[in-house]
C-alpha cells in the first residue's frame, strides 16, 4: 500500500471544495492512533516530528480493507483542534470539538453532494 488513497477521488474532492470556495489543504500525512482519546503532549510533538499533518483514530482499518477489496478510497479530514503539541491553546475537550465538528459537517455535506455525481 504504498499510495494507499486514489488519485482520481482526489483530485475530483479538491475540485469540488474548489467550486464550494471550502478552505482545502492539497497535500498532508495522516497518522491513525488507537482511540478514542486524546494525545498526551509527548505523542503529539512525536507525531509532528514524524510528519503528521492529521491525527485520526479510524483511517487505516477502512483504507486497508478497501485497497485489498479494490475500492478506490479517499478521505476528508475535519480538523477540529490542534492536539495537544500546541502549548498556546488551552487544552482540547469534547465540547469544544463537537461545537467545531457541527460547523464542519455543513461543508461536507456540501462537498459530497457536489462531488459524488462526478464519480464515474
């Protein structure tokens, strides 16, 4: 699984969030931790220094089983904090998140339904 996202979904998302003017990010690195929990700060700065742009807790069970069924897969993420590497902001809790979550979810909604006739 050496690219284990599809090109084609892809480039069709960043098109669609492009026509949407959603703020998109082209490029970044997602690393899956065992959850749900937070990171302690020791593992958040450790995930930056591996190159992580996107902590998650459920992307690579699904992206694995997809590319050995021979789904085309792509993923969307909806930042909603900045962990915990980031000693500035308080420190993250749920209420927050969900607050941050239900704006985004408006986006996505958007997003899939501008994007999923496109999907041949």
């Amino acid at each position: 699984m050496p690219d284990p996202f599809s090109e084609d979904l892809r480039k069709i998302l960043i098109e669609s969030a492009k026509e949407l003017g959603i703020k998109t990010h082209l490029k970044g690195t997602v690393i899956t931790i065992e959850g749900p929990r937070f990171s302690t700060r020791a593992e958040s700065k450790m995930f930056r220094i591996w190159g992580a742009d996107v902590i998650n807790m459920s992307i690579a069970p699904e992206c694995i089983l997809a590319n050995e069924a021979g789904i085309k897969y792509a993923a969307v993420a909806m930042s909603t904090d900045y962990d915990s590497w980031l000693e500035e902001e308080r420190s993250v809790i749920w209420e927050e998140i969900l607050k941050i979550f239900g704006k985004n979810v408006d986006n996505i909604k958007k997003l899939f339904l501008q994007t999923i006739p496109k999907i041949k």
